[in-house]
C-alpha cells in the first residue's frame, strides 16, 4: 500500500491518493483494463484474478501522518491499477475509519463487480466511482480493451447491487475515428445511465481527456462540446451530471525535507501527471520549481503537453 498526493481532483477536491496494487517494478499498471487513453501508458500487466494483498500497520502509520499534514477532501483508492483486484480493499477502508472521519471514495473500471467479495469491499466505501466509457460491448472492447470474458453487460448488472452511494464516470475523447462522443454513442450511453438509475440513484461525472495519453491521437472533447453532452444528458436522464471544468485547486503547505520531497513528488507523478501550477500547490511552501527542473535535467522526468510525467 502507497499513499500519495494528494491529487487535485475536479471530482473529490484534496483527494489523498491510497494505492492498494502498485505496479511491479519495470511496468506501469497492473490492471484488468488496458484504455486507449490510458495515462500510464500500455507497458502494464494484465490480470483478471483478485487476491488478497495484506495491510500493513507500518501503512496505516504513514497514512495517519498523511492525513493529519494534508487534511483531505477524501481518501481515495486508486493508482496503478484497478483497486479491486486487491481483496483487502475492505480490510483497508476499516483500518482507515478507526484513524479518522475522511470519507472515503475508490475509483474502479467495475470489471470485477460481479464477484460477491469485490461489490462487499466496495459497500466498505462511502463512494464508488465506476468506470463505463460505452454502452455497446464492441465499443466497450475498443475502448477499454478489457481482459477475457469481462462484458458491460456482466458490469452493469454488478453495478445495479451495490449498496453504498454511487457515481458513473465517463471520459469523452477520439482517437483518429474512435469515439465515444457522437450521437449513437451518447445514445447508448443514456441507455446505460437509465438502466443503472433505475435500481440505483447515482450521479455523473462526465470528463474529458485533458491529460497526456499512451497515444499521441488521442484528443479531448471541447468545453463547449463536454457542457452541450452534459447538458443533453441531464435533460433525457434526470440524473446529475457533473462535468470537467478547470479550477484553482486548493494549496497544500507540508513539512518535507528535500528527499522526502522528491520521493513525494515521484510517487504523485507515477500515478498522475501533473503540471506545474497543479504541483506547486501540492507542496505550496516549497522550490518545486528547482526540483522540477533538476528532474528534467537527470532524466528523471520529461515535459508533455504542459504536463510533467515519469520518464
């Protein structure tokens, strides 16, 4: 387990990030999901078995000093992969309550939610994110490139039996003539919201890809365009929709000194890129432009689009 952050999230505010798989050495992921746009990139390693991964009482030490430095909007499960293939996630999410009231959120591709143990460790959560980019199967397959036998069917019908509240995440994006924000995708997509809205009130969050992908033809949808869909979803669902918009995130002021730095930095960067403006506020109080730059200058990071990522 690895704490990192936290992020900056137009979702979750101050989001203090809790990685429960952390990618082996040599690979950027490890996960049951291989996304076009992807911003770990496709060197990651593809599992599709859940297995119990213990949590340390040294983890929930550094978490604790974590929380109480930081102060975050949320604890969130995520990283280099997908949370759940970690079955302690709910051993986890107890640990956590017993050291403090933050809520806690766990960003999931839902691929394995119709496994009992996996929706029972989500339920341990005050809020689940679930991933679902399609409402066909083939676009599904484009999109997601999911490992054998996982279907949007079989992630619909687990999404509908859980229990704790709940919110559907979309990324809109193309990739040369691969979309999923067209008419006949949207459409499908309202199909989906609606089916799992009716057993199970959620609400939406609709993104776009803004940050450096795997591929280079990767490319967001505009702001006029992500607020036209949102607002067309709205209007035919009745659900919530709440979509990507730039912000201020809040500052960050902590008390690290230079390799702890560096070390915070690199982890944030591992699972997240960032840009330079969104760093700075991480560690408020401290030369992060120097540190960037001497990163840049020993290869430990480069510059893509304006955001700084592990090389």
């Amino acid at each position: 387990m690895i704490v990192y952050g936290p992020v900056p999230s137009w979702r979750l505010g101050n989001s203090l990030g809790v990685d429960l798989i952390e990618a082996r050495k040599g690979f950027s992921k490890s996960c049951t999901f291989d996304c076009i746009y992807c911003q770990l990139g496709h060197k990651g390693i593809r599992k599709v078995k859940p297995k119990k991964m213990p949590i340390l009482r040294s983890d929930i030490v550094v978490l604790t000093k974590r929380v109480r430095e930081t102060k975050p909007d949320y604890i969130t499960f995520s990283g280099q992969g997908e949370p759940t293939l970690n079955l302690s996630l709910g051993d986890a999410a107890q640990k956590i309550r017993k050291i403090t009231d933050v809520p806690i959120a766990v960003l999931t591709y839902s691929s394995l939610i119709n496994l009992r143990k996996v929706r029972e460790n989500l339920n341990a959560c005050d809020l689940v994110i679930a991933k679902i980019d399609a409402g066909t199967q083939s676009l599904f397959k484009k999109i997601n490139r999911p490992c054998k036998g996982i279907t949007i069917t079989k992630i619909i019908q687990g999404l509908t039996k859980i229990k704790t509240k709940m919110a559907v995440q979309t990324l809109l994006f193309s990739c040369g003539r691969l979309t999923n924000a067209d008419d006949k995708a949207i459409k499908g997509l309202i199909k989906v919201y609606k089916k799992i809205n009716a057993a199970k009130p959620i609400r939406i969050f609709l993104g776009t890809a803004y940050r450096p992908a795997g591929s280079d033809k990767v490319k967001g949808v505009s702001k006029d365009k992500l607020k036209k869909i949102a607002l067309q979803i709205r209007k035919e669902t009745g659900i919530t929709v709440v979509h990507y918009e730039q912000h201020d995130p809040k500052s960050v002021s902590r008390k690290l000194g230079p390799e702890e730095l560096k070390d915070n930095l690199l982890e944030l960067l591992k699972r997240r890129p960032c840009t330079e403006k969104e760093i700075s506020t991480r560690f408020s109080d401290k030369d992060i432009k120097g540190l960037l730059s001497r990163s840049v200058e020993q290869k430990r990071l480069k510059i893509k689009d304006n955001f700084y990522v592990l090389r």
